[in-house]
C-alpha cells in the first residue's frame, strides 16, 4: 500500500519548488495519476511535492522507501514498480546509497516502457529546492533552445577561465546535441532541477581547470573543490595528465577514470543553461546546470546522442566563470550568456 505523507506542516519555503516541478516541469493534469519515491531523508520534501499535487487534484501514490525493503536497495520494491506502471508521471526524490544504481535502472526502464513523464530529484535538498527549482523554467527553456540551435550549427567550441582552462571540442554532426531544460516530455525523463544542453563530442583538446565540483560519490565527499583545484590535460578525447595538491582527490579521481576502457575518455560535452544556479553549493545536481560548461569522462549517452562507444562509468567535472565561443562567436562572457 502506498504510504500518503502529512503535508498539513509543510515547510512553505519548500512549496515555490514543489509548485514549479508538478506544475511547470511535469505539467501535471486533473485527470492523470502520479507516483512519488521518496526516502526518509527527504521525506519533507515529497511532502511538498504531494500537497502540490493534491491543489492540483491528481491521484497521487507515495511510497517511502524503507517502509517497502531495507536499505541499501538490492532492487526496487515491486509494489513501487508494480504501481509505477500505472502512472503517466513521476518523482523519483530520495538520497542514494551504496550499490543501488541497480534499483534505479529497474525504475528507469518502467518509465521508458511507459513514456512516463519522470522528474528525477536524485540527492535533492533544501537548499536545491530554495535555489535551482526556484527558476523560471519556461524561461529557461526558452534559453536551452536559442543556445541548442546555435550549438547545433557549430563544428568547433572554444571555452577559457581565469582558472586556467583552455579547451577545444570538436563537434560532428552525427552526434546529436540534447536539451533537458526542466520541462520534461514522455520522450526523455530528466533530472530536476533542469537546466542544460549537451552532445558527446568528436574530440576534444586542452586543459579543463575543474575549481567547481566533481560528480558521482567523489561529489558528496569533496564539495566546492575551488581551494585545491583538479586541472586536467586532455588530447585526442582522453586523460593525458592530471594536478591536484589534494592528493586523495587526485588518486580518487585517477582510479575512478581508469575503471574501464574508456573511463578516461571525454563521453559529454554540456552547458549549463539554468540562471537561477548562480554560484556552486558543493552538489552535482545543481551545480552542472550553472551558466558554463562542463564535461564529463566515461559514459556518453550514446542511447541519445548517437555515440558509438560505451562505459560502465560517468563523473562530471565542472568549472567557474566560462568565455565560451561557437566557431569564433563569443555566447557566453564570464559566466554569463550573450545570446
């Protein structure tokens, strides 16, 4: 049975957030039903969430993890897959642990089989929801589209810093550029918040000072790495040098890129499109949809993009304050779009 949350002492600060994802992003009808996954955690959260959909008037199912199985997940309960099935959206709100990427492929294909319209708030927090899910989202994708079309048309990008980074990507045609703007369709679930554009890129050249974040598990361990900035030299696509004066980070990181063939290899190329991310908060969702760019080694999307090699891996690095050029066109000043 579904676990319905009381919402009659929601945090009202949490509320703008909730009602930008049901309403703006998922675009969540009367008539269509909804189910949210949520954890302990971040229970305060899905409370919000569901009184959203409640104004809205939805049947709405909510299930709280550790009320279903224990943590971590080996799978994802079947009465929250079994009842996943029957909606037209979801929520997947809840922090990871250790091991249980399994539990979300399990999820994440009942929503691709269904054409589900799936918000993933993957680790959110307080903060993400006062913060990145406060945008204007039909403003944002209306950003996403004007810069998607510009990339679209570009063979070469060119992104500098004050930092250090000096980075060239090489961009085919054959490899599709994809928009999760936060506005989010049956055809593609996207993280919430939303607020990017990305491809994987044919070949990139250069050095990426990565003085923001990086992502998978390194993120919640490292936060804000602005202090002890990792640079990265890369040519011909792959990881040929790496700088850290904190030496765990670096070796961290070093193993992470050399877990499989292509671990060390440039997978996404991506730019931050969400303007209500205007300064890093040490947490990867958020912080790779900030105005910029960044990339990520090993897995390229290649169910979307069209690449033709794959990884078992995928770590996100991003950077501050991007120049950003599309074939000798300046679109973005430090940090900041001039489109």
């Amino acid at each position: 049975m579904p676990d319905r949350l009381a919402t009659d002492a929601t945090d009202p600060e949490l509320l703008p957030g909730a009602r930008n994802a049901i309403r703006d992003c998922l675009r969540l009808q009367p008539s269509e039903r909804i189910t949210i996954i949520t954890d302990e955690a971040t229970k305060e959260i899905a409370a919000a969430l569901q009184r959203e959909v409640e104004e809205v008037g939805s049947e709405c199912a909510t299930f709280v993890l550790e009320r279903h199985a224990p943590r971590p997940l080996e799978e994802m309960p079947r009465v929250v897959l079994d009842d996943l099935a029957k909606s037209q959206v979801s929520i997947f709100c809840a922090i990871t642990q250790t091991g249980e990427l399994g539990s979300r492929i399990q999820m994440t294909t009942v929503v691709n089989a269904h054409k589900i319209r799936h918000g993933h708030m993957v680790n959110v927090n307080r903060q993400i929801m006062l913060e990145g899910m406060r945008a204007d989202f039909v403003a944002v994708d209306a950003l996403s589209q004007r810069v998607i079309e510009r990339a679209r048309q570009a063979k070469k990008v060119v992104c500098r810093t004050a930092s250090g980074t000096e980075f060239e990507a090489d961009l085919s045609p054959d490899l599709r550029w994809v928009k999760t703007s936060g506005i989010i369709s049956p055809e593609k679930w996207g993280n919430l918040p939303g607020g990017e554009i990305f491809t994987s890129p044919h070949n990139t050249n250069g050095v990426f000072v990565v003085d923001g974040v990086v992502g998978d598990y390194l993120c919640q361990k490292y936060g804000d790495i602005q202090g002890t900035p990792l640079t990265i030299e890369v040519e011909h696509n792959r990881i040929r040098a790496l700088h850290c004066e904190n030496d765990e980070l670096l070796n961290e990181f070093r193993a992470y890129t050399s877990t499989d063939e292509n671990s060390n290899r440039v997978g996404e190329f991506a730019i931050g499109t969400n303007t209500a991310c205007t300064h890093v908060i040490g947490h990867i969702l958020q912080d790779e949809k900030i105005p910029g760019i960044h990339i990520a080694f090993g897995h390229p999307y290649a169910e979307h993009t069209g690449q033709t090699w794959l990884s078992t891996t995928h770590i996100d690095c991003v950077g501050r304050d991007f120049d950003i050029w599309f074939d000798g066109e300046q679109i973005m000043g430090r940090g900041k779009f001039l489109v």
